[in-house]
C-alpha cells in the first residue's frame, strides 16, 4: 500500500536525490526504462486494488463446477470471468492512460537536458 501514498513527484525526486555515479543503477537515469519504472511503481497499488476486487466478487463455485465438467479453464475465463471483470479492466485502463498522461512532472525529473522528448 505505500505506493499508493507515494506520489510521483517524490519517486522521481528520490531518484535524483539516490542518483550518485558510483550506485549501480545510475545507467537507468535518463532513459524511457526509469520512467517506466516509476509510473509502474507508482500506479500498480490502485490497479492491484481494483483488479482483486473484481475477481472477489466471483462465486468461487464457477471454478469447482467447470474443473468437475472437465470444461477447460481458459473457456471459464473466457466465458465468465472475463465478462464480470470487464468493467474493473476497462477501468483499470482509464486509470493507467490517464495517468500515464500526467507524468510530465516525473519527466521533468527523470529525463537529462539533452534528451529530445516527443
């Protein structure tokens, strides 16, 4: 849960504090990988959250029925689990692009001054 109260502002912050020429990590600075890396962190405890409450909200007898009829696991996800899930997923998509839109501020501090951004 600590992500989740972590903004990206201080990832991207205590990546330039911790960014020091002998840390191993410092190859990462400047890169799309670092970016990457910070929105993954800092976005995965709300999609987490939101994806378990969906698949909570299963009977766990689809599962057991469709193991005793011997009918595959992929077609019970496909046929049940899926569309139950799909408004937490379609949600869960918003949630990353919008989000994923909003990153200037980290760009700002995770990018060099030479690098070209789009």
């Amino acid at each position: 849960m600590i992500p989740l109260a972590v903004p990206g502002m201080v990832l991207g912050l205590g990546y330039i504090f911790f960014n020091h020429p002998d840390n191993p990590l410092n190859g990462l600075y400047g890169s799309m990988t670092i970016l990457v890396i910070c929105s993954i962190v800092h976005f995965f405890t709300v999609c987490h959250l939101t994806a378990t409450t969906a698949l909570k909200q299963i009977d766990a007898e689809f599962e057991l029925v469709s193991a005793s009829l011997k009918v595959p696991f992929y077609r019970t996800f496909l046929r049940v689990t899926l569309p139950v899930c799909l408004p937490a997923l379609l949600d869960i998509s918003m949630y990353l692009f919008v989000n994923a839109m909003t990153t200037v501020s980290a760009v700002v501090f995770l990018y060099g001054p030479d690098t070209m951004l789009a």
